[in-house]
C-alpha cells in the first residue's frame, strides 16, 4: 500500500521549512502600539519588572542588572598572572 501522507517538504518543490523566507510563512506579526499596560505582557510592560534590555523609540536600553554587573570588576581567574 503507498504511503498516502503528503510531507511539506514534498508537497511544493519551490519551497522550503527553513531559510529567510520561511519566516514570512510562519511568522505572525503582533502589535501592542497603544495597548494598555495592564494588559501587556510583563516583558513589555512600562515599569519592566523583568529587567530586560530593550529598545523604544529607536532608543536602546539596558536593563538596571546588566548596568551593575557592567560596574562590576572583573578579576584574573586564579593561577593566572594579571
């Protein structure tokens, strides 16, 4: 008996799961412009309560803990001359 399931690879030769162009056949855009901060999810909301480093308005910020690690010293690993 032939097998009768039909595989996405196989199904359109001009096509494929993986490359650049894949993303437009997987991707679904979302917008939260003008969304409620009660609503959005934490990693997005204004207080980012999450601490992750982020860009709005064309303005990258870092998060408050990656600021202080930044701060911090960095020492010679031990046994190594510095």
């Amino acid at each position: 008996m032939p097998n009768l399931v039909a595989h996405a690879g196989k199904r359109a030769g001009r096509v494929t799961s993986v490359g650049t162009a894949a993303i437009d056949r997987f991707l679904l855009p979302v917008s939260y412009q003008d969304y409620p901060d009660a609503l959005l999810p934490a990693a997005l909301r204004d207080a980012n309560s999450l601490g992750l480093p982020r860009t709005v308005n064309d303005v990258g910020r870092e998060s408050e803990r990656r600021r202080s690690r930044l701060r911090e010293p960095v020492g010679h690993p031990a046994g190594c001359a510095g």
